[in-house]
C-alpha cells in the first residue's frame, strides 16, 4: 500500500536530523534557537522535495515554508526516563484501517509551564526488524491546540535511544511535528494513545 512506505520516509527524514542534535542538556537559548531554524529550515526542504512531500500536486507551486509559532524556548526542557521492561505489544490504532504492533518502550518525566508532565514513549515493532531505524523511538501527542492552531490528529516528536544517557534526555516541543494525514493524501498515520494528552496550550507548527 502506497501510504506506508511513505509514512516509513516521513519517519527517517526526522530521524536523521534529530540523531545528530540529541543531548541530555539543555542547549543554551542561542545555540538552541539556531538548532530549532535549521530543524524548520529542514523541514521546509523536505516539504518542497517532490519526492518526499505529502503535499498535493496543485499545493507544490505555491508552497512557500509551513507556518511555525515563535521559538519558544520554556517547550525544551530536560525530562527523566523510566522504562518499561513490561510492556506487551499492542496494535496502535492509526488513520486508516492498518494497526502497526508498537511497545510502551518508557516513560518521559518532565515539568512544563510550572507543572509535572508524562509523556509515554513508543517503539515500533516493525522498525525493530530493520537496522536503520531499530533504535527509532517514537512520541506521539496531543494537547489543548489541536485543532485550534495546530492539527487536530496529534502530533509526533522523534528520538533515538542513544539520545537517552543515565536517564535523561532532552524533549523539545519546538521539533514536534504534523504527520503526512494534515496535509491530506493516502496515508496511514498513528493516532496518539489518550494516555500521551498534555492539559496544556502550547506548539510549533500550525
């Protein structure tokens, strides 16, 4: 099916920024706004690549750069993680009839806008049978914007395990990202699971 191996190329051009960007401090507010525009700049590149973008053919002439709201650098914060060792396989429900068989892989521990925030982190069991992405790990969410400043459907932010030292590691807000079903198409996104809600409005790309 055509929409799955683009969903798989909408997962490594992510990946491969964010491998070589993680950390598990906090970047200075310079040197992370610089990271965050080549992060958009990135995007923007794959957006006007006609083979990768989800855009539909009539869209592509005038596309001119997605929407993003101002860097905000509260939404990068440093988070602690808790795996899960006990998590069973499930199939995550998705935009289409596909149910890809994911794991909780964690939980990511963190304080935004003043309040204690969890996010659960996923691990597709697909990717783990491919060498490329098997150390792919995978956040979907939503919030209090979807839908009224942001895509209705969630959102996703990508990590790598190596990302993850003694613990800790970096989540930023400002990377998130909409799936390839925002901007219309054939295809199969996931949707994010009720427990990955955060109470809050906040975001990055319309």
């Amino acid at each position: 099916m055509k929409y799955v191996p683009l969903f798989i190329l909408l997962l490594y051009s992510g990946l491969t920024y964010a491998q070589t960007t993680g950390g598990t401090q906090r970047p200075t507010m310079q040197k992370h706004a610089q990271q965050v525009v080549a992060f958009q700049q990135e995007l923007n590149a794959e957006y006007r690549d006609s083979t990768r973008t989800p855009l539909l053919v009539a869209e592509r002439s005038t596309f001119t750069g997605l929407p993003f709201y101002p860097i905000n650098y509260a939404a990068c914060v440093e988070a602690k993680f808790e795996p899960d060792s006990l998590g069973a396989p499930f199939q995550m429900q998705t935009s289409t009839v596909r149910q890809p068989l994911y794991r909780k892989y964690g939980v990511l521990l963190f304080t935004l806008e003043g309040k204690p925030q969890h996010l659960a982190v996923y691990q597709s069991l697909d990717l783990q049978q491919n060498p490329e992405y098997r150390d792919y790990l995978f956040v979907p969410f939503t919030d209090r914007t979807n839908g009224h400043g942001s895509y209705g459907g969630g959102r996703y932010i990508d990590l790598r395990r190596g990302q993850i030292h003694q613990g800790r590691v970096v989540l930023d807000f400002n990377r998130a990202y909409n799936p390839y079903c925002a901007y219309g198409g054939n295809y199969s996104c996931p949707v994010p699971p009720a427990e990955n809600h955060l109470p809050l409005l906040f975001g990055r790309e319309l």
